[in-house]
C-alpha cells in the first residue's frame, strides 16, 4: 500500500549516513502506480531534500511514470536498472560533497 512504502521511506531516511534514494521496483504483484504514490507521499510527508531515483518496470508503469512526472516533485525516473544505479551513486556523491563543504544542494529536473 502507499502507506507502506512510506513506512519504508521512514525507515531508510532515519539513517543520517543515506545521501540518497534507488527505488527498483518489477511491479508484477504490486502496482507500480501504487508505489509511485507511496514514494510521491513519503517526499511530500517526509519533506526529503534527498535525491530520489525510480526504476519502475511492470503493471501500470506508464500510470506511475505520469504521476511522477506531475508532482513537480525532484524524482528522476529511468528505466534501465543500471543507468538509475549509477545515477543514484553519482547524485550521492555530490550530496556527500556538498555536506562536507557546508553547501545546500537543490536538485533540479529540466522540463
């Protein structure tokens, strides 16, 4: 359920050492439209200033690739498993710079 997810969500940012996100989810029991709203409430609720990366594949993916999108929320979404991982590891790397540098980082999706 999207409560759960954002239980998880409330379990993963509790520890202070995360810089950032990789969602994978092959949605062939679970919805992906379902995850998606789970990870839209969580960054909403939790007020996450962490980069979130989604790799969505399965049922209702197209559903949940648009409600992302339409949040307006700083969620990227990839569909190669391999591309989102790379991309979450190089997104924890700047995150971790900033901190270290005391430097705010705001992560922007170009429309």
């Amino acid at each position: 359920t999207t409560e759960q997810v954002k239980e998880a969500f409330k379990i993963i940012t509790a520890d202070p050492q995360v810089q950032a996100i990789l969602v994978n989810i092959f949605g062939g029991i679970m919805r992906c439209d379902v995850i998606a709203k789970g990870i839209l409430a969580a960054a909403e609720e939790l007020s996450l200033k962490i980069p979130i990366v989604c790799r969505l594949q399965g049922t209702n993916v197209d559903d949940a690739k648009a409600l992302i999108a339409m949040s307006n929320l700083r969620i990227l979404a990839c569909d190669n498993l391999d591309d989102a991982a790379k991309m979450t590891v190089k997104l924890s790397d700047i995150v971790t710079m900033a901190k270290a540098a005391n430097i705010d980082v705001n992560f922007e999706i170009p429309v």
